[in-house]
C-alpha cells in the first residue's frame, strides 16, 4: 500500500519536473533525498511524529530536541514556525509561539537552523506555518528555500488544496504539501485533499484546537476508512493524542501518529529529558501495537 502511494508520488513528480530543463547536480541530490527521507519514514514501520514550536526556548534547544527525538525513535519531526495566530492551537502551543516570537525567531533562522540539522542528522523535517508567512516571504522562495536547506514538506493548515503548486511550478521543486483531513470533510473534499497531499495525508482526530483530551474520538477509524477510498498515501493522525496509550490505539488504524500540546508542555517547564522520554514511551506504545503488515 505504502509502496503504491510512493509510486504514485515519484510519477506526480516526475511529471513537474519534466517541466524544467534539469542541469543541476544539486537538484537531482535533494529530489532523491527528499524522495528517500519521507518513504522511509513510512516504509518499516509506524511514523512517529513530535511536534514542537520552533526556538521554544531558544534555537540551540531546537536543534538539540531534533537529534534527541530521532534517538529516541521519531520519525519525522514537524516544526511550527512562530506566528501571532497560530491557526487551531489551543493555549500550551500558542504559548510556545509568543515565547518564540518574543525572541525574534524568524522563517529565515528556522531555515537557518535546519540547513545546519542536515550537516548531523537526515531525520525528514516538515514546517507546520501560517498561510500569512507563505505570503509575507514569497511562495517561490518558500519552496526553493525549504530545498536548500532540507526540509522534506511543508503543513499550511489553513492553506486549500485548490492552492497546490501555486508558487511551485517555475521552480520544479519536489517539496511536499501536506493537507489536513477534518471529521467536519465530505466525500469531495476528502477526495480533492487526498490527490493534492503529498508525502502523507494529516488526519485530525477531533474538531476544535489542539490539545491533551482525555479521551480520543471516536471517528478515527471511520475517517480512515473514508480517505482509503480515495487514497494509499500514508495517513498519520494529530490532535489530541497526548500519551502512549493514545498512540497505540490510534496507530491501530493510521500509518503514523503526531504528538504535539503534550511534549510542548513539558519544554515549556524546562522538562527537556521528560519530553524526550515521552517521545521514548510513545515509539514503544506504537511498536507493541504491531509492525506493519
């Protein structure tokens, strides 16, 4: 199934390209690396993905939290780039932007800061960012700059799917788009969303803002269902899934599970190696769920 999705994407890829006269060496490195990194995220077994807000607390702690998450069994690591309104984030990760918007991190030091990831580590990298920061920097420069520096795939949740390749197409980049499925999603926006993501499908899980909840809805595993339909790319599941338990009942059904208000939390008390070790605990939880069939 995962291997039909990858097959799918490299051939959607290939045709953009050709679009271009490709002479470059260097494009040719980054399309077969970014190609590699997000497969392999999915290929071997259940993608587990940490999400964190960019220079909370600082960069250098950023930098840091990449390695010690892929150490301790992250997949991708997904980073909010910092904004006055983050779209759907409930109070801990709203937090975590004003702390890192009063220090002044930008798009330009997140770049900054992953160019110098990518010299330690090939974990995939995917921003999570404000439609209004794609227009403020450029859509153009935006995807060139996530290929120079190595990020695998940008989250613009209030970004339609109708917008796809906008900005892409003079450039011939293979960055990836990830769009959002809610259970609020009809058949036809499902369908429209599942054909324009690309690396994966973001499933999530419950209507509202992000944050820890008690307990899961019960939608997931019909929301799955229905994008199936449509799609093999692979889904991973965010909002609301704060421990190991969640995970493992949510990796059930879906191909990766992102844990996001409940690790931000932790950094936010300076509870750094807590945060790490929850990463640890969430990578058991999806590997005693059962490896991919």
């Amino acid at each position: 199934m995962i291997v039909k999705a990858a097959i799918f994407h490299l051939n959607n890829c290939r045709s953009r390209v050709r679009k271009i006269s490709i002479t470059s060496k260097y494009f040719m490195i980054y399309f077969i690396l970014n190609m590699k990194r997000i497969f392999e995220a999915f290929s071997n077994r259940k993608a587990l993905i940490p999400f964190i807000v960019a220079g909370d607390p600082s960069l250098a702690a950023t930098e840091k939290l990449i390695y010690d998450f892929e150490a301790a069994g992250a997949d991708i690591v997904e980073l909010g780039i910092p904004f006055s309104d983050p779209l759907a984030d409930g109070p801990v990760i709203q937090a975590a932007h004003q702390r890192a918007l009063k220090k002044n991190v930008s798009l330009k030091d997140v770049f900054a800061l992953v160019k110098k990831a990518r010299k330690k580590t090939e974990v995939p990298i995917v921003f999570m960012l404000a439609e209004n920061l794609i227009e403020k920097y450029g859509r153009a420069k935006l995807f060139t700059d996530c290929e120079k520096a190595g990020v695998d795939g940008i989250i613009v949740p209030d970004m339609p799917p109708e917008e796809v390749g906008k900005g892409k197409r003079d450039t011939g980049n293979v960055v990836n788009e990830i769009f959002l499925v809610a259970p609020t999603s009809d058949d036809e926006r499902i369908k429209r969303i599942a054909s324009a993501s690309t690396g994966f499908i973001y499933l999530v899980s419950t209507t509202g803002i992000t944050g820890k909840r008690l307990k899961l809805s019960g939608q997931v595993e019909e929301m799955v269902k229905k994008i199936r339909k449509f799609s093999n790319k692979p889904i991973a599941v965010g909002f609301g899934i704060s421990n190991p338990a969640q995970a493992k009942e949510t990796i059930k059904y879906a191909d990766g599970v992102i844990v996001g208000s409940a690790i931000v939390d932790l950094i936010a008390k300076k509870q750094f190696d807590q945060a790490v070790k929850l990463v640890a605990a969430l990578r058991k939880a999806i590997d005693q769920a059962g490896k991919r069939e």
